[in-house]
C-alpha cells in the first residue's frame, strides 16, 4: 500500500510581524502576558496553527524581540562604511547608543519586561538570546582590539573581559530605565563616561577617568 504523503501545511498569510506586533499591544494594554495561546489567537483573530507556525510560546516571542534589538544595531552599524575603521572603544560606544535607540523605540515594552526581573543576579527567559548574541558582538570586538594592542593582555584576567562588559551593560540599561531626563541625555552621558573607564582599566591609566566618573555619578545621587 502506499504510503500516504505528508502535506505541508498551507500558508496563512500570517506573518511573525503581525504576531509580534499584537503580542506586544496586549501585553502593554492587559499589563500581563495573554491567558493562553488560545484567547490571544481568538483576540486577534487568528488560529493557534497560524501562532504554532512561527512561535512555540510567548516565552519565545519575547527572545525573538530582545535578541531582534541587537541584531537591527548591528545591521545600522554595518551600514556605516566607517565603522570598521572606528578603534574597539568607538566601536563599543556606537554599539551602546544604537542599543538605547532601539530600546527607547520600544521603551514602554522593555520597562514592562524589566520590572518582571525579580533576581538580578539571574538571565531571565526573555534575555537568554539578547545576552549570547552581545557576548558574541563584544567578544570579537575584544579579541580585536588585544591585537591591535588596544587592551592590554592579562592571563587569567583578560578571558573575563566579556563577562565584565555584560554586567556593565546591564548597569546601563538600569540606568536608562531610570533616566528621566530629556531625551535621556544623561544616560548618552553615562554610556560615554563609563566605556571609556572601562577601556582605561583594561588599557592603560584609570586615575583622571574614574575621577571624572565618580564625579558623575556623585552629581546623579545628589539629584
């Protein structure tokens, strides 16, 4: 007998985007995820076969959105035609400010995903994907600029090099989900104040730029 073929399924002209898109308007107008794939498919008027085609679970919408905010700053960065010419400290600068543009596009989502982080010392879900690709940008970036005598090469000191960066980043997304100030100026001047501190103390001299750091940051506190 022969054997009965397996068809494909049939495209619903339902696209990731539009997915995503209505995910994210729910999530902002309920203040909380969907009750289930089932009511969130029924609201927006589409089939659970149409969701299961292009995610597993909300869990997954949420990496494809964080993960999609490195890729689009990579992307920008690419397309400048200097960029590659731009020394790892440039290159990390631009990297950050292209992170906050994509952010504040959608800062009303990141503040809600953030305030679910209750453990800040653990990835959550939603940043699992966002965390590997910055790891990966930041480590090439890194393993550059030791070869170009940029940063200084450490044994034992220099492997953790990326780990440091991450923790840095995620101080600066704090900083920016904090920052009130117009255009959030204060988080630009953050990301510039403390990548070039970083880049003294993997390099060389720190005293004048973690002086003028500490100075920023004194001012911050006092308000």
């Amino acid at each position: 007998m022969e054997k009965a073929k397996k068809r494909k399924p049939k495209a619903s002209g339902i696209n990731p985007d539009m997915i995503i898109k209505s995910y994210r308007e729910s999530v902002l107008m309920e203040g909380k995820k969907p009750a289930s794939v089932f009511k969130f498919c029924k609201e927006i008027g589409i089939t659970e076969s149409d969701f299961y085609q292009h995610f597993g679970s909300f869990e997954s919408i949420e990496k494809f959105i964080w993960k999609s905010y490195i890729i689009q700053a990579k992307e920008r960065m690419d397309a400048d035609e200097n960029f590659q010419q731009f020394s790892a400290r440039e290159k990390l600068l631009t990297f950050y400010f292209m992170l906050i543009e994509m952010l504040k596009e959608d800062r009303s989502f990141v503040l809600h995903q953030l305030k679910s982080v209750k453990t800040p010392t653990m990835v959550p879900v939603f940043l699992k994907d966002f965390k590997s690709a910055f790891g990966g940008w930041v480590e090439s970036v890194l393993s550059e600029a030791k070869g170009t005598g940029e940063i200084a090469n450490r044994p034992f000191i220099d492997t953790r090099y990326g780990s440091l960066f991450w923790i840095h980043f995620l101080f600066i997304l704090k900083f920016w989900a904090d920052d009130e100030s117009a255009g959030f100026e204060k988080t630009d001047a953050a990301i510039e104040k403390s990548v070039n501190l970083a880049f003294e103390v993997i390099g060389k001299g720190v005293l004048d730029t973690a002086l003028d750091f500490g100075k920023f940051m004194y001012q911050q506190a006092k308000g």
